[in-house]
C-alpha cells in the first residue's frame, strides 16, 4: 500500500464488538453462535452482550434477578466479569493496533483512536479492514471500524459500522444524508443533559447540530459542545490524546459478596485492596504520599443501621512499599471500625501519588529503599508470572468469603495452560 502525505486529516476509531463476550468465547468455543451475558460486580448487571443475547431483548445495565426468566427460557450463557482476563486481552489489541500508526489514543479498554491521515483516500477503507483482519487473526478479538476526517466522525461512523454489521465504513460521502438519521443522544461528547437541551431545542439529530448557530452553541453549552459542533462539519479540533497522563489516585474497593460484621474480614479485605493498589503505582512507576481507608454499610438495607466512616492518613515519606501501605491502612481501620455493623463496601484510596524518582529520602531511607525494592520487584515478578496473589501476605487470608459474588465465573487465566480451550481430534 502507497501513502502520500495529505493535510487532511483521518481519524480511525477501532472498537472491539461486545468485547467481555468476546473475551469468553476466546477460551469457550462452545459458546459461538448462541446468546452470552456478562454480569458486572457482585453479579449485578448486565454488561456486555452478543449479538444474540440482544436480539432476545436483553438490555444493557439491565439488573441480572429481572432478566434471569429470559436467561432460563432462552438458555442464555452467563459469566461473570474476570476484568484482570478483560485487561490483558486488551493489552494484546492495542499492542497489535500500535503496528498501524505511531499515533494512537487509548480511549478505553475496547476502543482506541489511531491516525491514519498518510492514506490515500482510495485506500483507506482497504486499510481499515487490514487492521481489523490483523486484530481478529493475532487476538481473535471481532472489531468494527469507523474512519473519518474528525474524531466525532469516527464515531458516527464506527456506531453505523456496528449497527450495520457492516465491519468498516470510511465516512466521506453523503455525511449529511448520514447526520440526519443519527440521534443526537449517540453523538460522542453529547451526554443525557445536553441532550434534553438539544431536544428540548429542536435538535433531535446530528445533522441539526451541526448546522445550529454558533452564537447560540457558544451561549447554551460549553467549550466542548463548541468543538462537537465543529467537528461534525468536519473540522478536527480535538486532538488525539497520545500522550498516556499517569493518575492522580489509585482507589480500589469491592462490595462484599455477603454482609460482613468482622473486624478480621475487613482487615482481610483492606489489606488485599491495599495489595492490589500497591501493585497498579508500581506499574506506573509511582509512590503515595497519603491513604484513605474507607468502609459502609449499605444505604438500601433499612433493616439495619446505617453506618459509613472513611480516614486519611498522611505519610512521612512518599512510597510504594506493600507492606508499609499494609500496615498505615489496618492502622486507620482500627480507628473507624465500629462493632455490630454489618458492613457492605471496604476500599482504600492512594493519593498525593508522584514519580518514584522524585521521592524525598530520609536519613534511614537508601538501605531501607534498597531491601523494599528489590522484594517489591520479586513479588510483582512471581505474581505477573504465575498469577496475581501468587505471592501474598498472610494477613490477606486464604478463604476470603467476603469476595464479591462470581457464580458464573469461567475462571479463566491467561498465565494458566489449564485454561487454554481443549479441541477433540
């Protein structure tokens, strides 16, 4: 294929089809073809559907206990969610996406923004489908293409290329005929109040937003209501966000998959959420200069009293150390823990984090350092080998009955041969 340079801009939107399901039927080929169902934490709701899950009118966000009757009439397959499955699995797409073009935004853990402005206009759909059949073949992940002059664009058109099954659609002609059929609440950057003042306003469609003043677009809404508008007349003005900004804060919680009364489960379960949020800063190569312990009961029981507490601890000197986090987190529980409630929601959250080089060292601080790094390393070297919790501390516990709900877990484990699928020959 033949590239030009051309200042025209082309944006490719790649978004994986019902990906969670997706992910499944990558290790479960059983489940092809027939309706599938993935439920979000706790078995909660629906979050991700096939194809033919949709067609029996399962809805998304819809709550698990009000579909069951049409998952047991119509023999629905159900899983639960298995995000650290999910993460790798997208790790694999973006990676295969990045041999497309060296400008690239991660938008989510199923859809990324790629530039492809170097393709010629006749070309460019044929490259559209070079990315997804590359994708499908290395990951065995399905995706549908949107390509167009702006990133709003590309929405549009990777939202009419799902719809239609059609795979990739290349933008360019007839955009207006196109805007005209596009509700105005599918338009990215449109959310549910914009688009109550949309329509509230007469503009139902894409098509009425695009040729709205910019007087009254400038008046009504925001900067990036402005920018919406521009970039549907095909003006790019938001940029791909290449650059990938390292976070502000780590939290990680979990409701509990039964009501816990214990100040030993919850010990259990702050200390694993530590762990595990001492793990993602060490990824990104950041320390933590504070934690916020936090813990509830839940807000719907009217049974029983209601109860929610949370505690900020500032640290002396900024790390990434597990064990120390460990222990400054079952320091704050102690404080706020409160006898003969049954709690219903643990969490911790790591703040004030910064780069890892930049930390202030106290006099102790480079032997101390020395020792903490290195079993820091060894640790997050056995647990991305062979698992996460392949390596623990005992304070973590071993049955931990306080998880979240996974009835319909697959179990599957991308560092396990044992989860790999088995084909009769």
């Amino acid at each position: 294929m033949s590239f030009i340079n051309n200042s025209k801009k082309k944006f490719a939107l790649i978004d994986c089809n019902s990906f969670y399901v997706s992910c499944e039927r990558l290790f479960n080929p059983k489940i092809q073809n027939v309706p599938v169902v993935v439920l979000s934490n706790n078995d909660g709701c629906v979050i991700s559907r096939s194809v033919e899950a949709k067609k029996i009118g399962i809805k998304m966000g819809e709550p698990y206990f009000k579909v069951k009757e049409l998952v047991r009439k119509n023999n629905v397959q159900i899983f639960s969610s298995n995000y650290a499955l999910y993460g790798d699995i997208s790790r694999r797409v973006m990676k295969v996406l990045k041999e497309f073009s060296d400008k690239i935004e991660i938008y989510s853990i199923d859809e990324a923004f790629i530039d492809i402005s170097f393709a010629k206009d006749e070309e460019v759909e044929e490259y559209g489908k070079k990315i997804r059949e590359r994708v499908f073949k290395w990951t065995g992940i399905p995706t549908s293409v949107g390509i167009s002059s702006t990133k709003t664009l590309s929405k549009v058109a990777n939202h009419i290329a799902k719809k239609n099954r059609a795979g990739v659609i290349f933008l360019k002609e007839n955009v207006d005929n196109v805007l005209k059929k596009f509700d105005i609440s599918d338009v990215w950057g449109v959310g549910k109040q914009l688009s109550k003042l949309y329509i509230k306003n007469g503009i139902d469609n894409a098509f009425k937003l695009k040729n709205i003043s910019n007087t009254w677009v400038k008046k009504s809404t925001n900067v990036l209501g402005a920018k919406t508008v521009m970039e549907l007349r095909g003006i790019s003005c938001i940029n791909l966000e290449t650059q990938e900004t390292k976070r502000k804060s780590c939290c990680v919680s979990r409701s509990f998959g039964k009501r816990i009364e214990s100040l030993y489960k919850l010990k259990e379960s702050i200390t694993t959420h530590c762990l595990n949020a001492a793990e993602k800063i060490r990824i990104d190569k950041q320390t933590t200069r504070s934690i916020t312990v936090f813990i509830r009961t839940s807000p719907f029981d009217k049974s029983r009293k209601y109860y929610s507490n949370s505690i900020t601890i500032e640290l002396p000197v900024a790390t990434d150390n597990s064990l120390e986090l460990v222990k400054t987190s079952i320091d704050g529980l102690n404080k706020i823990y409160k006898y003969g409630y049954f709690y219903q929601k643990a969490g911790i959250i790591l703040s004030k984090l910064e780069e890892a080089s930049g930390k202030e060292l106290n006099l102790l601080a480079p032997i101390l350092e020395n020792k903490s790094k290195t079993l820091m390393k060894a640790i997050d070297f056995t647990n991305a080998k062979y698992g996460r919790n392949a390596i623990t501390i005992a304070q973590a516990g071993i049955n931990r009955d306080w998880k979240m709900r996974r009835e319909h877990s697959s179990r599957i484990d991308t560092a396990s041969f044992d989860s790999l699928p088995k084909i009769n020959v």
